[in-house]
C-alpha cells in the first residue's frame, strides 16, 4: 500500500538505483508487515540546484548522494514502528545500497481506507 | 481544488497526456462536485528503472502505461463518493485516454480549508 | 522541518531559481518559527504541457512563471499563520524573486512528530 517517492540527484546507474528501491521495500514489507507486492515506488532525480536540503540544527552532515523519501500509507502504525523502520532502513541502504544513514530522510503521511484504489475502479480496503 | 498529481512513464504523446489530463478532470468534476476552473494538474514523466510498480497481491497487471494519481483535497468526501470516482474515472480512461483499469491507481490525500492559497497571498477558502 | 515541494515550468535561470529557494525559505522561517537550518527543498522542473493550471473561478490569471508550492509539516499552525505566511510568501517572492502574487499556489499537508526522521535512523522530533 504505501506509495514511496525517492527524491534525488541525477547521477547514479540503474544498479545503484535498483539497490535503493529493495531496500527500502525489504524493510517496509518487514517492519510494517505488509505483503511483499505491496510496492509502489517512484523516483525523481534531480539536479544538485533543485534540492535544498540541510538539517535543522541536527548537525547531519549531507552529501550529494542524499536520499528523501516520502511515504503515503494508511494509519494504524505505532510510534515505535516507525522507528525501527527508520533504524532498520538506514542500516539496509548501508550495507545493501552504499547510501550513509547520514544521507537518508524519511517522510509519512497517513490518510484512510478509502482513499486507496489500486487499479481496476475498485477500492480494495473497503472490500 | 484539488491537487493532482499524475506519474507515469515517458513516451506518451502530447495528445496522450492532454487526453489522460482531461479524462481525470471530467471525473473529478463530475463526480466530486469541483468548479470546472479547480484544476491544477501537475505530471511527471520517469524513465522505466524510476518506477516499481506492484499489485499488492490483487492479481492486476500493469504495464508501461500504468498511470497514478495522488490527489490531495479538503476533507469532506464520502466514502461512496470515493468510490464512484475511482469506478468513473478508470471507465473515462479507457474510453478517452487508451489506458486500461488495470493501469490506473488512485491515492487521496486529505487536509482542510486554511490549506490552501490559490494565488494572491489569500486563504481563499476561509473568506 | 516542512518538507517543500515545489513545482515550475523548466526555463528559469539557477539565479533565478535560487531566488525563489531563498525566498521561501526565509518566509517559512519568519511565519513558522522553525530553525534557520530547517530547510528541506525540493524542485522538480516540467515541460508547459506537464502542468494545468486554472484558478477555481477566482479570476486569478497564471502566466508560464507560476509556483506551485507543496508544504509537509508537523500540525499545531493556527489558520492566522498559514495566512500570514500566504501573505509574506507572495510579497517576498515578488519583491526578491521576480514571481508575481497571481503565480504562486500553495498547498500545506500535515503531518505528525512520529513521522519524521531527518536522518541516522532517528526519529528527532520523539527525543
């Protein structure tokens, strides 16, 4: 269910590319349980003078191969569910996808049932 | 009044776009109850390796055609019109625009009225 | 802490560009409160059939200049805010950046402290 946008700067193969999207798909099937076809990303790339990012004070050093990720997803997670996945997912891009936890960020908005149709007209959480 | 924002593979002629644009306006209206002038469309178009686009487990194919639409608009829509959006619009589609109902996803996303400056600096819709 | 998108025809200089960043940036500061280093700025530039744009019926006229604003945030803004910012936002972007109050649209989504994660794997805004 969620929908996934990757936002970031143009530069990288379609490998590296590819390594980013299954790993942030292996930790939201993990961490929020939902079924592994449950995917639904987008990417946009960027040039470097189309993306500000800094880090409120944070002192998260960001380089330009920084990675935002905007997740769309019904409510009902917990707290503490989004963090482990925010824990586990920059440890996955890490290791898997050569991206610094440094360099990733995370976004969720939260919205209902109804507000998903995955194809066909239907609203497949209402059925 | 709603924002609407549409991604999908490049390759699709100017028409096409113009075709797919204008079918999910004429729903919107017809179905939502908008003003013909509350649209604001806004599309991007992505390689093939920036989209993964699954089915959930709902058994729909996708293909190089596939379209979704993030539509983000004041609350205060029902369910049953929700519903007859999505049914109405993948019809309108494959009728006008050449995608299929198995291509079309919709996501919505709601806020309220101080949400939304349409120009000019004003809260147009807390006036 | 807003995460911004903004949307605009392709053709404007990265001066140009720059000016309407800093521009809205300093306003979100001003009118939100948050810190000077809150900035989380994403542009994506579009062909003019990628974009529609009317106006409701408010008799606003758009020219090829127009911005399309799209701010994330933590919720707790009272409505006089968002419309002071509204007010801010056009003057600083007409005055600084050469975009007239006719050609700015903005639209705010909220969100809440869970649903952050700046970076390292943290969630900053539950510390």
């Amino acid at each position: 269910m969620p929908l996934v946008r990757i936002d970031l700067q143009r530069g990288r193969s379609k490998a590296d590319l590819k390594a980013i999207l299954d790993a942030e798909h292996k930790i939201l099937v993990q961490d929020f349980g939902v079924p592994v076809r449950d995917r639904y990303q987008i990417v946009t790339q960027h040039d470097p003078e189309e993306m500000v990012i800094e880090d409120t004070g944070f002192g998260i050093e960001r380089t330009d191969k920084f990675v935002m990720i905007q997740v769309t997803m019904r409510g009902g997670r917990t707290e503490s569910q989004k963090q482990t996945f925010y824990r586990d997912l920059v440890k996955e891009l890490q290791t898997n996808a050569g991206v610094e936890p440094n360099d990733v960020m995370v976004v969720i908005s939260e919205n209902g049932s109804p507000d998903w149709s995955f194809g066909n007209g239907d609203a497949q959480f209402l059925k």
